[in-house]
C-alpha cells in the first residue's frame, strides 16, 4: 500500500520514551524534548509522511538505548573536525580546542 503523502500530518504524536513531539509545519518535523548523556537536549523528528518519521523514530530509540557508545562515537567524529574548525570557524578571540573530552564538549555545543 502506497503511503498517501498528501493526507495531514497530526499536530502532536506521544512515544512512551520522548513524550508529546509536536509538528513543526514549517520545517516539516515533529520536536521534542529529551536527555542525552545527561544533558537536556531537542530532539526533531522527519515528518514528510508516516513511513520516514516511524523509521527516524525507531533511530532514535536505538541512538537513546546506546547512548554512551553513541556519544563517544559523536565526540570522536567531532574531534576529526577540529582542524577544520580551528582552521575556519574560529571566532576571533576563541582559543583552538584540543582533542581532550572538554574541549570536544565545548566545541560541539558550540555547533549545535
């Protein structure tokens, strides 16, 4: 069965594990909130139709039952990026971070 991509998205979903996720039309995701390694965190979901937002769903929870090997898996690909930043994104009186967790933390919150 083809999925109707013209049928209206509803304004909010429940899931037992991120609570109410509430459309954002103009984006075309639902939004939320949650916690990721004990930081509060928005978690936006795709909402082109039913069948793209149930499997960015289901990635989510398998992202949110590993989280600490997901976060190191993050934190690492954020420190393959620190050239890059400190070669471009550098703000004019910001020091380059280093590879060290703390420096990583606060360079990804930076980007986020």
């Amino acid at each position: 069965m083809s999925e109707d991509i013209d049928a209206p998205l509803p304004a909010t979903r429940e899931d037992p594990a991120f609570g109410t996720l509430r459309l954002d039309r103009k984006y075309d995701w639902y939004e939320g909130a949650s916690v990721w390694n004990g930081r509060p965190v928005r978690l936006r979901i795709n909402a082109e139709g039913d069948r793209d937002f149930e499997a960015a769903l289901r990635a989510a929870h398998l992202l949110w039952q590993d989280q600490a090997t997901w976060n190191s898996r993050f934190l690492d690909c954020a420190a393959g990026e620190l050239p890059i930043k400190n070669e471009s994104w550098l703000e004019e009186d910001e020091a380059e971070p280093t590879a060290d967790q703390s420096a990583v933390d606060r360079c990804c919150s930076r980007w986020s």
